[in-house]
C-alpha cells in the first residue's frame, strides 16, 4: 500500500475537485472543438487495450471515452468530481460496454492489489495533485505484468515552447486545475513503472505513453 496523502495534499487535493466541479457543466461545449482531433487518438489509444481484459479507467470525467470502449471488455469507471461523473453516467452507453462507475481519488483507490490487467487515463494526470502516489495507486491496483496506458499533455521538450508552458502554469492551475508543465513520462517512471513505447502525437506535447510494472 502507498502512504496515504498529507493534510497539505488533501485540501490541494479539495481545490482542484472542486475546480472541475465548477467546470462539469461547460466541460464538453469548451472542449468540444478539441474533439474533432482528439477523437482520432482516443479510437488509436483504446485499440491498444487487449480484449478480454479487466480495466480501470481514472479520470473518466463527463465518459468522452465511452464510445471507444471495446465491447469485449470490463470497465471499472472512476473520478473525483461528482458531477464529472453524474455526467458520464448519463452519457449514452452501449449496452454492450456498459462501464461501473465509482465516485474515488486516483491517490487513494479503494481497490485490492493486482485488480486490473490495463489501467488507462486521458488528460488527467496533469490534474492529480500528487502524480506519483496516483501513478503508484495504478501501479498497486495492476497486475504485475499489466499495461499502463496513457495519453497526456505534457511540458514540451523545446525550449521556448516549455518555458511558455512553465509560465502559463499557474494560471491554468488556478483557472482550471490543470498543469500545463509536467513531465509525466518520468513520473511515470519515478512511480515504479518501466517506459516500453512514448508516441509524440503533437508538437512534443501530446503523447502517448504505454508503461508495466517494473519488477
Ligand atoms: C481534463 S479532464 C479529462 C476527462 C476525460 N478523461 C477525458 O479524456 O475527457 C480530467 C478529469 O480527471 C479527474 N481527476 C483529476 N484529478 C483526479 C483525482 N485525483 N482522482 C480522480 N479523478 C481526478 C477530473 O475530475 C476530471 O474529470
């Protein structure tokens, strides 16, 4: 089991719940132009999951991945906002690829070890508070050769374009709980995972992480 997290991080933690709360209702029309790329990677990224396996989705936010959800495969749903996933739950499901859906912090998952064979997250870990102790929350809740797959923003790698990010940070922190600076392929690394393949999808910052327990 990983520590628990620190007073100091729990009401981090309540503030950036609480930012996404505020969003959940404008959370698709504001995202929704974004959409029409980011649709052809989510298709790319959830034929990446194996059929047959037991999977566990962080994040699922208003369930823009439902509709990519391979049918022969069980989903376990989760987030920390309450109206992110009031939201997802009303989204329209196949009835064939029907997720469970459960309210819960990616910091403290209240699942057994070794519960999962693919856990899989959208643009959410540049939002957990604390990204390693949720990345070891995935790391605890998969199987020992499980798969660890991810798509995020990340700080990009050239020079200028990073400092920007670095610079706007706090402000999309503040505005939206997101950070626009991390470096989520070596926290992914530093939270006991091994990189088997990162695809730059765009401008160094949009990439594709697939990762498994090291030993
Ligand atoms: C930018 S949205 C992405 C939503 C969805 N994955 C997508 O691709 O559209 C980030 C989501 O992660 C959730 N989130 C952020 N930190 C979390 C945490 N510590 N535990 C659970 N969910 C979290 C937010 O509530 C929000 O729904």
């Amino acid at each position: 089991m990983s520590a628990p997290p620190s007073k100091a991080n729990g009401r981090t933690t309540a503030a950036i719940q609480r930012r996404y709360e505020r969003q959940a209702a404008v959370y698709d029309l504001v995202e929704g132009p974004a959409e029409l790329l980011l649709n052809r990677w989510r298709r790319r990224f959830w034929g990446l999951v194996p059929a047959d396996s037991r999977v566990l989705e962080i994040g699922v936010g208003t369930g823009k991945n439902l509709r990519w959800h391979p049918p022969n495969v069980s989903v376990t749903a989760v987030d920390f906002s309450p109206r992110m996933l009031a939201r997802a739950t009303r989204r329209t499901q196949r009835p064939d690829a029907r997720p469970g859906f459960a309210l819960m912090d990616a910091q403290t998952l209240a699942f057994a070890d070794a519960s999962f064979d693919v856990v899989v997250a959208t643009f959410v870990f540049c939002s957990v508070p604390d990204p390693i102790l949720g990345l070891q929350e995935a790391r605890r809740a998969l199987q020992p050769n499980g798969r660890l797959l991810l798509l995020e923003h990340v700080r990009s790698g050239l020079p200028v374009v990073g400092r920007g990010m670095d610079w706007l940070n706090p402000l999309t922190v503040r505005l939206q709980g997101v950070n626009v600076n991390r470096d989520t392929v070596d926290n992914v690394r530093r939270a006991g995972f091994r990189i088997l393949e990162v695809d730059n999808l765009f401008l160094d910052i949009v990439k594709l992480i697939v990762a498994e327990p090291a030993p």
